[in-house]
C-alpha cells in the first residue's frame, strides 16, 4: 500500500512544479533596433545618446563591445536606454560599436550597432569604377577616397537614383537604378556628407552616362583617307570609338 501512495504524490508534486506561475525557462535577450543621434564629428565631447529596441529591463547595461567596457546607462522602460559615450572614444573617425548586456540573466544582444564617428574635412573621391550604364539596369559602384562616412548621392539630371549604400572613411559600395526611361548621356554626380559635397572624382568631374539603347552613332572626328582594318573599342561609358585602320592601298 505504501508504493502506490508514493508514486502518486510524485505525480502530485511534478503537477505542482509545472503549473508554478512566474517561472520561465527561455530567457529573453535584449535587441538593439537604432541609436539616437546615431553620428557626431571627431573631437566631440562626451555625447548622450537614446538606444531604442526590446527586452530592456533596470538591469540593463549599455557596453562598447571592445573590450566590453561598461557604460552609464540609464533604463527608460523596456524598449528604451540612456547612455553615454565617453569624449576618449568620439577622438578620431570611425564607428564606435555598442552591445546591451542584461546583468540579471547574463544574456547579451547579438546584434550589435555602430555609432559613427565622422571627419570634419569635407569628402575627396579619388577614384569611381562605373561610368556608364543602360536604360533598366541596376548595379553596384565602388567608390575610393577620404572622409566619406554617411556618404549620399544625387544626380544631375532624371531617371538615376541611388538605391541604398554602404560607406566608411575610405570608401562606399553604393547600389545605383537606372529608368527604362531615363534620358540618354552623361549626369553629373555629387557625393554629399553631413561635412561638404564634391562633384569632382580624382582630376575629372564625377560623371554617370545614360547608354541609349538606339544603337545610334555619333561623329568624332573625320577619317581623311578611306580606311580598312579600324580598330572598335568600348569606351567605359558604353560609347564605341572607331578608330585607327589604313588604306587600301
């Protein structure tokens, strides 16, 4: 008789445990979703800055992931932190990284943000790997030079639109659409940061040409002579010179 009991209060008490209210076996983590300002120039001061996510709690310690150096951080409610980051690390470009670690379940955020640290000298572009492109297309340029962090695009005419880009101090991957309608020839390109803007990529104005889809042609100069052999050759921009040859004779 005293088995049965036994095995019986067992059943009782695992019923018990698992209807306990409060107790959860899956810990949340905290999520960065956007730091506000999200940029200051080098040799700013000590900067307060709001970081909005989920899974905040008073526990909550805003960290620079390198080295995981705590910060002040102050708790707003559960989507929101206030923190500061320190002038030390605001003294010369760059991005700062930023983590938020739960002190109470040891549990940090996977994702981790940069704040960015952008130069006070206004943008150069040294170099730029696509001049021209079709009606319809969409691509990727690389562009090279200095203090482009926070880089954005405009053009000089219609029908190209910089899609999204991906910048630091030396360099921007920007993704580029092009209309099916856009007007044919070259648009002047200007790169703007918050600090300046340049239209002006190495010695030679930043251009992007429209290629028409016509297969139209253009004179560039005259052939004295009757010519064989000419040598064809495509341009950058998507233009063909003709050009070189002998006569016949």
């Amino acid at each position: 008789m005293s088995g049965p009991r036994a095995i019986s209060g067992f059943g009782i008490l695992l019923c018990l445990w698992g209807s306990v209210p409060g107790i959860s076996w899956a810990q949340t983590a905290p999520v960065i979703q956007s730091i506000s300002p999200d940029a200051v120039p080098e040799g700013s001061p000590s900067t307060t800055i709001n970081l909005k996510g989920s899974g905040f709690n008073s526990s909550s310690v805003a960290r620079l992931t390198s080295g995981f150096q705590s910060l002040p951080t102050t708790f707003i409610d559960s989507e929101t932190l206030q923190t500061v980051i320190p002038a030390s690390s605001l003294s010369s470009p760059g991005s700062v990284f930023l983590d938020v670690y739960n002190a109470d379940t040891r549990i940090s955020s996977q994702r981790q943000l940069g704040f960015i640290v952008y130069s006070t000298s206004p943008p150069v572009v040294t170099s730029i790997d696509v001049f021209g492109a079709g009606r319809g297309s969409t691509f990727t340029m690389q562009i090279n030079g200095s203090y482009l962090a926070l880089a954005i695009f405009s053009f000089g005419g219609s029908g190209i639109a910089a899609v999204s880009a991906t910048a630091n101090d030396t360099g921007v991957q920007v993704q580029i659409a092009v209309a099916g309608d856009a007007p044919p020839g070259p648009q002047t390109m200007t790169i703007t940061t918050r600090v300046g803007s340049t239209s002006t990529c190495g010695q030679k104005p930043c251009s992007l040409s429209v290629v028409s889809d016509t297969g139209s042609w253009s004179a560039t100069g005259p052939f004295h002579d009757m010519r064989a052999k000419v040598a064809a050759v495509r341009l950058l921009d998507g233009r063909v010179l003709v050009a070189g040859g002998g006569n016949k004779d």
